[in-house]
C-alpha cells in the first residue's frame, strides 16, 4: 500500500491510498481523505499505527507557523482518522521524520529556517513542540538569503537527528533525547558543510549506518559521505553531477533514496525530469553512475522503492502523475512498468505493508 501527500487546499481530498502491485507495478486507488491544507510529506511509525504530516503552510491559527497532523490508522483498512494538530512553529513546515522508538516526531521548517520536535503520546497525539532549534547562515545565490531546513532524520543508531539546511549550505546534527523529544546541538554543530551555493536538501543513510549521500537542489550534486557516529559528523568520499553531460536546461535535484539491498542509490532531477542511478562500491561508499531514467512526467519531486526492491514509483508534481518502473535488482537500472496513475499535486511516496 501506498499513502500519497498532495499540494492541496483545506476542503479538498489531500491524502491518498493506493493499493500496489509489486510484480507489475499497477496502482489501485483504495480512499481518499481530506487531511487539512498540503499534507505535503508524511511519516508512518514502525507499527503502522499512526501516520504523521506536515502541513506546509505559512499561517496556523494567526502565527507564522504550518502545521503538523496526526493520523491514527485502521488497521483492516487503512483508512485515516485525524487525532489531533499542532503547530509546527516555523513556516512552511516540508519534512517530517520519526525515531526509531516513534516517540518523538522531527519537523524541517522551510520558510522558518528551524527545526522541532514533538512528543508522541500514548494514543499516537502529539503534544506540542518540545523544542525548536533556529538555525543560521545563509548561502550565495538568491534561494539561500536565509536558512530553510529542509529535512531532517534520525541516524541509524538514533543518537543524532541530522537537519539539512538549504540555505546554509550546512547538514547540521543534533542530540537526540530519549523519550523527551528534545533536540540539542551536537558539538561540533555543523556535521557537515557543502560547496557553496550547492543548497543541499535531502540526505539518506545506507543500510550499513558507515555512508550517507546529500543530494544538492541548486548545483544538482550527489555527495557521498563517511560517517563517523561516535563524533556525529561526516566527511565527503566524492561529488558527482545528477546530471548528463551535455545537459543545458535549468534542474533542481529533490528526493535521494537507497536501494534496500544497498547496491544503488538513486536521486531525482526536475527539469532534467529524470532519475538518475548510480552503483555503490561497497568497500568505498562511493559512485558510479549507471542511467538517467526519463520520468515520464513534469518535476519528479518524490520516489520510493517498494519493499521487495521490485518496483520504484515516481511522483511527478508538476504533471500530476505517478508512474511505475521496474528495478533490475543486478545492475540497479530502471525501465517503464507501463502502469501510471493521475494525482493532483503528489508531493511525497509513503509505502507501507500490505493491509489484510
């Protein structure tokens, strides 16, 4: 099953469910919920109790501030209630993430150049923010006057959330509280620094917990990463375009994700309107590049690998579409399924577990 956020206004069906076919590749639609203005990126605890979003706003209750929601799920069939909402406590809220435990709940503040936590009670609410963490900085090109954080993730151990920070050009890391949902700099506070102008905005950790790659929105770069968890900072294997060669059109990179098994990674392109893929040496962490898939659409600005590694699905903002592509689990390289459905807006690509 696949949970889809959407751009969205308050009184439209925002959220979507759909049923995946993980040979083929076909998308079912299964519901639809109105979960409140652009339930734009969404996260899903480990039990699949509850399902958590970002409302990307700029306004929540007369503060400069979007909103988070909380989802509680049915079980039988995956069906959405709402629980309750809270401020996020910075604008344009367009990144959210759980710990592993799932008690506390991590916001990237676009507009607000912040990050918060939240605390999850027992019946899957949210309290509101525990803490809010205002970052600084500013980069040279004209998106990046400000700080806008832009993701943010617990590491693998979960002793470090990590934010990434497009305006900065900084991957800055924090403490991780148990139980508290408290976020505290990390020393040194910036993990990581990117090229100037890069304007890095998602990162991903692979499987093994020793690599991380930031994909860069403004100078579409894929960084690999060494990971050092006893300090809580990185330091750059390689930099590698997303791009072709011979490319001349303007593109920014989005999404970044890593194959289940490990072996590629994979980072989308608007404007290229392609993935591209790379093979990961396994005793490096670094790159190789393997393909740039055409997206069948207008602004890729999400993907996500099913659960058996079989099929990616590719959310095309900007043309309203969700298109299918096989995965050849030997060389990493993509091809059409032939199967795509259309979604107002598709933001952000939740799968989760088949609902019996």
């Amino acid at each position: 099953m696949v949970y889809v956020g959407t751009y969205a206004k308050p009184d439209q069906e925002s959220i979507f469910l759909y049923h995946l076919d993980t040979e083929t590749g076909e998308l079912t639609r299964v519901s639809a919920f109105k979960a409140g203005e652009n339930p734009s990126y969404l996260a899903l605890d480990k039990q699949r109790r509850y399902l958590y979003a970002v409302n990307e706003t700029g306004n929540y209750q007369g503060k400069n501030s979007g909103a988070v929601s909380a989802f509680a799920i049915n079980q039988q069939t995956g069906d959405l209630s709402l629980l309750n909402k809270v401020a996020s406590e910075g604008g344009a809220p367009c990144h959210i993430s759980l710990d592993e435990p799932g008690k506390t709940v991590m916001v990237a503040n676009y507009t607000g150049g912040n990050v918060a936590a939240f605390a999850v009670q027992e019946n899957g609410t949210l309290a509101a923010a525990a803490s809010v963490q205002q970052h600084k900085g500013s980069g040279p090109t004209e998106r990046q006057q400000a700080p806008h954080a832009h993701y943010i993730t617990p590491s693998p151990r979960g002793k470090y959330a990590f934010a990434v920070d497009l305006g900065a050009d900084q991957v800055l890391g924090y403490r991780l509280g148990a139980g508290n949902a408290a976020l505290t700099p990390n020393e040194p506070a910036v993990a990581f620094a990117t090229a100037p102008g890069a304007g890095p905005r998602h990162m991903v950790f692979h499987p093994n917990g020793r690599y991380a790659y930031v994909i860069n929105e403004l100078n579409s770069t894929m960084v690999a990463l060494a990971f050092d968890d006893s300090k809580g900072t990185f330091s750059e294997l390689q930099t590698i375009s997303t791009l072709p060669s011979d490319f001349e059109g303007k593109s920014y990179c989005a999404a970044v994700k890593v194959s289940p098994d490990g072996k590629f990674l994979y980072g989308s392109n608007r404007g290229h309107n392609s993935i591209v893929v790379y093979a990961i040496d396994a005793n490096t962490g670094k790159l190789t590049l393997v393909q740039h898939q055409d997206t069948g659409g207008n602004w890729p600005r999400d993907f996500t690998i099913d659960l058996t590694g079989n099929i990616m699905l590719v959310a095309n903002e900007r043309s309203g579409n969700i298109v299918s592509y096989k995965i050849n689990k030997l060389s990493g390289k993509l091809s059409p399924a032939g199967h795509e459905v259309e979604v107002p807006k598709p933001v952000c690509l939740q799968v989760v577990p088949e609902f019996k």
